[in-house]
C-alpha cells in the first residue's frame, strides 16, 4: 500500500511540474479575401460575416502530431478583414501548431483553406551569471621525527 501513495505522490509532482512550464502563444495570421463564390459569382466583402479559424493539429517538439488542445477554434470578423490573431497555451519545450480558415456568409460556410503551420521555439532558459570557483587546499601534516 506505501508503494501505491509513492506512485500517485510521483505522478502528482510530473503533472505539477508540466504545467508550471505552459506559457502563452500567439499565431498571426493573414490571408487574401476570397473574391468569388465557388460557382464563380461575385463574393462581396460585406457578404463575409467572418473566418472560423481551427486548429488542426498540434506536434510537440520531438513529438507525434494530435489533436490541438492550445489553441481554441474562434471566428475573426469578416468584411475586408485579412489578418487576425489566435492565442493559445502551449508547454515551454514548443511545438508546431497547424490551422485552416473556412469563410462564412450568412447562408454558407466555405469547406475549409488548406493548412498553414507555425513552429514555436522551445523556451530556453539562461545559463547561470557569476559563477565563481573556489580552491580549497588540504593539508596534512604528520609528525616530524
């Protein structure tokens, strides 16, 4: 039974210490407007009511890619908008995160863009400053006859 608490005591510390190293991210993105409707008629920019931006999948930095869970999928507004931000949490180690945009009207949703990923860089912590070294002599003195 101490076995079981040493364990559960263990994992709890793994959780604790992962999380302390979630940090904020931010993804800009920008696209052209789309011009044209897929039967080829006009697609006004007051048409646009705005883009639903979904993350599509998340790679840890020397990972498998899966589901994304850091960014939450939001609809930036429409118009002649095309550049908007998305804001996540990811862990300090980094990652690559991958996105597509659909354009919404009032009467339809567009199928979705292709992908566009971004790669966020590990975060690295600073090595120590004012590292000193000390010298420490020991001496042994025995007796002298």
């Amino acid at each position: 039974m101490k076995s079981t608490n040493k364990v559960s005591a263990i994992l709890l510390a793994l959780v604790v210490s992962t999380a302390a190293l979630a940090g904020a991210a931010t993804g800009a993105l920008s696209w052209t407007r789309p011009t044209l409707n897929t039967d080829g008629t006009a697609l006004l920019s007051t048409d646009i009511t705005g883009y639903d931006v979904v993350c599509t999948g998340w790679t840890p930095t020397g990972g498998v890619r899966g589901a994304c869970t850091q960014f939450p999928t939001v609809t930036l507004p429409g118009g002649n908008t095309v550049a908007g931000v998305v804001n996540g949490t990811i862990l300090a180690s980094g990652g690559q995160a991958c996105w597509t945009m659909a354009t919404k009207t009032l009467t339809a949703q567009s199928a979705p863009s292709g992908e566009a990923c971004k790669t966020f860089a590990p975060v690295i912590p600073n090595a120590p400053t004012g590292v000193t070294i000390a010298v420490v002599l020991s001496v042994s003195i025995g007796n002298v006859s």
